[in-house]
C-alpha cells in the first residue's frame, strides 16, 4: 500500500501543468489544422499527466487539441516558450516549454510536415516565441 502511494506520489510531481499566453505573429499549424495568427492561450487538459494540450485562439475561438510526449533537456529552460519548426513560409508548432523545467511537451510531426520536411530536405528553421504563464 505504501509502495503504491509513493509512486501515485512521484508519478503526480513528474507531471507538468500547463497554463500560458502568447502571441503568435503568425499563421501555424498543429495536430493537421491551421491556426491564424492570434493571441492564444496554451493550456494542460484532461488527464493529470500534462501532455494534452488545448490551444484557443482568443480572437476567433479557433483552436485544437493535441497529444504530446515528454522530452527533457540538459538544463532548465529560462524562459516559457513555444518552438515552431519553420519551412518556407509555413510553421508548425513543435514543444512547449515552461521557464524554469527541464521538461517540456514536444507535439509529433503530422503527415503534412513530414511530407513538407522531405521536400526541404529536412532543413527547417527553428523559432521560439517567448510567452507568458497565466
């Protein structure tokens, strides 16, 4: 029973709660949909576990939901922010990060990207937006 308790424990501090604001200056895409440009407010939702994410568009109510897995990185990141992979003019939303963690939410390449990655050669630009925790 303890031993069960301890990993409910450990299990629920591992997991990682979402809630930020920013303000995307372009159109992107995620999870196959495409979002217009917009103030957007990022968010955990559902299971305690943090890795599904809502995004709304704060101006036109558009959004999505997204599965995402865990990655970590060799240091904490100073700053909360959203990575999009950029090919062209189009960008993709790629991790979620939180100032602070060294574990952020990384969304899995749709079927678009990777087909748009093969014919960049898989060369891409990275940008990070900063944002704001709400």
């Amino acid at each position: 029973m303890f031993l069960l308790l301890a990993l409910m424990m450990v299990g629920e501090s591992m997991a990682q709660t979402i809630r930020m604001k920013a303000n995307v200056p372009f159109d992107f895409i995620v999870n196959g949909s495409s979002l217009p440009a917009g103030e957007y407010t990022i968010q955990s939702f559902g299971a305690t576990d943090g890795r599904t994410l809502r995004l709304g568009n704060v101006g036109s109510h558009q959004g999505a939901l997204v599965n995402t897995v865990g990655v970590d990185a060799a240091k904490v990141s100073g700053q909360t922010k959203l990575i999009f992979r950029r090919y062209g003019d189009r960008y993709f939303l790629a991790q979620v990060w939180i100032a602070g963690s060294d574990h952020g939410q990384a969304l899995p390449m749709s079927h678009r990207e990777s087909e748009l990655s093969k014919d960049y050669q898989n060369h891409f630009q990275e940008v990070d937006l900063i944002a704001a925790i709400r």
